[in-house]
C-alpha cells in the first residue's frame, strides 16, 4: 500500500537566496551540514525558513550562519526555548574553514548563504566565496539576462 506524499518536496530544496547572485560575484562553492534542534528541524519540514539576509561568521576557527530566520511552529512544545534567529554552527571540515577565511581577510571576500536543502536526511547549506557587486555591475547583469532572454525568443520564432 502507497503512502500519500502529498505535502512532501520532491525536489529537495527548502529555500533559496535570490538577492544574493543579484548582489555578489559568486565564486567558490562549498556545502556545509547545518547543527540544528529538534524544533528547527520540524519547522523546516513545514518550510518555515528565510535565508534572504543570511551570511557566514568565523569566529575561533568555526563557521556560524547568522541573519537565518526559521519561525517556530504553533504546535511547539511550551519547555522548549526558541530563538528563532540564533546563531548556528556550520559544520565544515578544517581546510574548508581555512580556505574561507584565507578568501575573507586576504582578499575580501563575503561569505554569502544561497540555498538551503535536504541531501538524504540531512539539511545542507550551500555557500560561496562572493565579492560585492557595484551598481553599474548589477545593470550590466539585468542587461545580459534580458539580452539572453531575448536571444532565445529569436531563436524560437526563427525555427
């Protein structure tokens, strides 16, 4: 007998930050696994999670994801404190935390967050390397994109 999967997200993402490839040159990508509570967990699963203004700290050799919003369900049990914007520790290996902090105090790098999502049971974040953009940049990017856009409307009404 099937079980109905109706509310469940097939294609594993749970959220994304679009403003970030709007704002910031992306660069180096790394996945990194998120510590999270019992509580966050079953708000993610219900898709309570906001990661639009979510950036990465280093602070003593450990990554931490502030500014990531995931709001506490109605249902949550009273004993339990929630914070819903607190700090949470990324879980990356040495030489990946290296490598971000060699990226952001030599070379001025941020460390932007840009999805969220599940790989098996296990809630991912996928981070990069970004350098700030300019505003003269960020019209030359909406211009290639309509440029682009434009290009496969010919190419389609030529076939």
């Amino acid at each position: 007998m099937k079980k109905n999967k109706a509310n469940k997200n097939t294609s594993g993402n749970i959220a994304q930050n679009k403003k970030a490839r709007h704002d910031y040159f992306l660069e180096d990508k790394f996945e990194a696994g998120l510590e999270l509570q019992g509580w966050e967990i079953k708000s993610i699963r219900a898709g309570k999670v906001n990661i639009t203004d979510a950036y990465i700290i280093i602070q003593n050799a450990e990554a931490y994801l502030v500014g990531c919003r995931i709001s506490p369900l109605n249902q949550a049990s009273t004993h339990v404190i929630c914070e819903p914007e607190r700090a949470r520790k990324l879980l990356l290996n040495k030489k990946e935390i290296d490598r971000l902090i060699g990226g952001r105090e030599r070379q001025g790098y941020s460390i932007v967050a840009t999805a969220m999502y599940w790989k098996k049971c296990w809630v991912k974040l996928e981070i990069y390397l970004a350098k700030g953009k300019q505003e003269h940049d960020k019209r030359d990017s909406v211009k290639d994109r309509d440029w682009e856009r434009q290009k496969q409307r010919v190419m389609k009404h030529s076939v």
